[in-house]
C-alpha cells in the first residue's frame, strides 16, 4: 500500500508542493505514520538530499525511491502498530549506525525524528565508539514501565573494578550493583554480559530498583561483564575460557569478597544476541552455580556453516540430562534475515532451542515480540525475563 499523502504528492510534485509536504511532515516528526487497517499503520520513511540510493535500515530493510526531479525520497510500509524498533537512514552502501546526534553523512538519524536511541562508547574499551540511532514507536507499542526512576524509588548503587582475565587472558572490566539499603550477604546474583550497554542501554540497575522496590522480584546484586569489541565474538563463544572464569574466578570472588552468589538456585546469567548464547552455554554446564538463564535473541546459530554445523548448542542439550534451570527465551518477529555466513535465521534457532529445553523437561518462558535484534526491545523484555525466571517452575 502507499500513503495517500505520497500518492497526492506524486501527482503534483512541483518545488512548491515538495516544500509544503515537507514542512508539515517535519513539523509533526518523521516518519509519517497514517492509519491502515486493524493491527497496522502505514509508516512512510522520508529523507531529502543528493544520493545513488538510500535506505532505512537496522531494525527494518527498506530501499527508499526519490521523487524524479526532486530530492525528496520516500518508502511506504505496512508495519504491525505495535512495532518498536530502530533504524537509520543510510545511502550508498553505507552500513553502521550513526556515530552522532546529527542529521548529516552516510549513515544518518532521522532529523526530524525527535526519538532517539545513544549508545555511549565504554571508555575502558579503546576501539568502542558512540553510536546512535532513531526509534521507531507505533501507537500500539508495548508500555515500559520499569525502565525510568520511579518516585520514591532508591537507586542502588554501582562498584566498578577489574578482576584478572584467568582463561580468558588479560584483566575484566566489572562493575557490581547492590540494591538500595542493602548488604550484599547472601543475596543472589544476576551476572549480565555486555556489562557496559546491560547498565547505560538496557538500563537493568534501574529495572532492578524497581522491581525490588515492587516486590517484583527477590533481591539481588548483579555483577556486570564487560567485553571489549576487539575480544567480544571470542569472549562469548560457547568454549571454555568464558565458563572458567565466570565460575572459577567471577563466582569464587563475589562469594568471598561480597558475601553473595552462596545460594545458586537464586542466581541468574544474562545476556543479548551472542550473550545470550554464552549466558545459556554456562547455565547448561554449571547447574551448580546458576538456577536460570536469560538469553534474549540468543545466537544459538552459532557456528557458522565456514566453521561447523550451525545449532551445536540446541544439540547439546539433547546430550545433557536435565538439570534444575529456569529459561527465558526471547526473540524478535523480525529477525528472519540469514545469520552468518547462511546459518539459520534467529527466529529459527530460538523456536528451535526452546523446543530443545521443553523436550529435555527444562521450564521455558517464551516470547516473540514484534521488532529486530535491538536493545529498543531488550531493556523491555529484560523486566519480564527477571520477573519469569525468579518465579520457580514458570513454564
């Protein structure tokens, strides 16, 4: 289908008629979002200037078309109303998101979208960069309410140091939050990868303020795994190194020096894309120090066909005998794209893990939301894997 504001322009689009359409479209914001039938909006991505192509892409594909004789670009989609998710406007080829708050270069934000996403650079990782990206939010997105500071809501607090790398090599950037009011002793432990996004992206200290502060869920510290981009694939690959240290050395250190992580039916690992794929390897292997998983898009496509037969960790659990481990699975509607090198896409290999642990006798909560492979939907659904997982036996 095509906007009908599109299809009025297409029929006169002189300089005066461009301009008009312009300044109302950008008045309001971008994209332009008009009804359509039940369950779904029609969504016209827009962008004026001097390309060989462009698109809107990350969250969404979508070639734009220009208005021949003008340098307005359009593309019309039928998107679900309850879509979030983000994008950028890129041209030529171009592919990584955006490294700053400006409408301007090949990879781009939506200028006249005033929704925005920042993912600050990790000081501690030297080839780490600021990246940006616009958020796409249709009317009928899901609410997120555990992401903000509450009114009378105590926020924990946050330690940061470093603990030496062991199997992994090196040193890990860590940092630790205890919860409002609190000693640490004998409290669970949430261990999230990703460490430096889990905190200023997903915002989990302040999904666990809140939830704690609710009643939610127990409480309990967390402890977050920075990975540095040069080190990260490695790192969170289902191999040993990632398993020694978080039990041989992580575990081992919070027990003596915070008093916390004694009672492992209570402690959960976490973590995104191929996080989630190390969060779930390690939960597997260490029944005795972790009573659940939370794996959001999980990359349990992994390895590549180049490298062996996608899927090793789906099969591995069918060589297991069934531990006492909670799951959380998530992945988004839209991540139906090959992974790489022509593995499996990420719907696939999460249906596929999730049936898996359901066969093997594991409780599973599942869910699909509609959007991409993004922190956009993460830092939402992380509040619902915490609440499922510290309830024992969910399925």
């Amino acid at each position: 289908m095509q906007s009908p504001q599109i299809t009025r322009l297409l029929a006169d689009p002189s300089p005066h008629a461009v301009a008009s359409f312009w300044d109302r479209v950008t008045a309001t914001g971008t994209p332009l979002i008009e009804p359509c039938r039940d369950g779904t909006r029609l969504v016209t991505f827009l962008w004026r200037g001097t390309a060989r192509s462009t698109r809107a892409r990350w969250g969404v594909d979508i070639p734009l078309d220009r208005i021949p004789g003008t340098d307005l670009w359009w593309a019309t989609r039928t998107l679900p109303a309850d879509l979030r998710t983000l994008y950028c406007l890129t041209h030529d080829g171009a592919e990584e998101l955006p490294r700053d708050a400006y409408g301007r270069g090949p990879t781009h934000l939506d200028a006249a979208n005033p929704r925005r996403l920042h993912f600050p650079a990790d000081p501690a990782d030297p080839d780490d960069h600021d990246c940006w990206a616009s958020v796409l939010d249709l009317p009928d997105a899901p609410p997120e309410p555990w992401i903000t500071p509450r009114p009378g809501v105590a926020a924990g607090t946050i330690m940061e140091t470093a603990l030496a790398g062991g199997p992994l090599g090196g040193t890990r950037d860590i940092a630790i939050y205890r919860p409002a009011g609190m000693a640490f002793d004998d409290l669970p432990i949430l261990v999230a990868f990703d460490g430096f996004l889990a905190r200023h992206v997903l915002r989990v200290p302040t999904t666990l303020d809140n939830l704690i502060a609710y009643g939610r869920i127990p409480p309990l510290a967390a402890i977050f795994v920075s990975s540095r981009e040069a080190s990260r694939d490695a790192d969170l690959s289902p191999t040993p190194a990632m398993h020694d240290f978080v039990t041989g050395r992580l575990l081992p250190w919070a027990q003596e020096h915070l008093g916390a992580g004694s009672q492992p039916g209570g402690n959960i690992i976490a973590g995104v894309s191929r996080g989630g794929l190390a969060a779930a390897h390690i939960g597997l292997l260490a029944p005795s120090h972790f009573g659940a998983v939370i794996a959001q898009s999980g990359s349990f496509w992994w390895p590549s066909p180049q490298e062996g037969e996608p899927g090793w960790l789906i099969r591995e659990v069918t060589r297991r005998p069934r531990a006492d481990v909670r799951f959380f699975l998530d992945v988004g509607t839209a991540e139906t794209m090959p992974g790489p090198g022509g593995a499996p896409d990420q719907v696939s290999v999460n249906r596929a893990m999730r049936d898996a642990l359901r066969a093997r006798g594991y409780p599973v909560s599942y869910l699909e939301y509609t959007g991409g492979h993004d922190y956009i939907n993460w830092r939402r659904t992380f509040a619902d894997a915490l609440i499922a997982v510290s309830r024992v036996g969910t399925a």
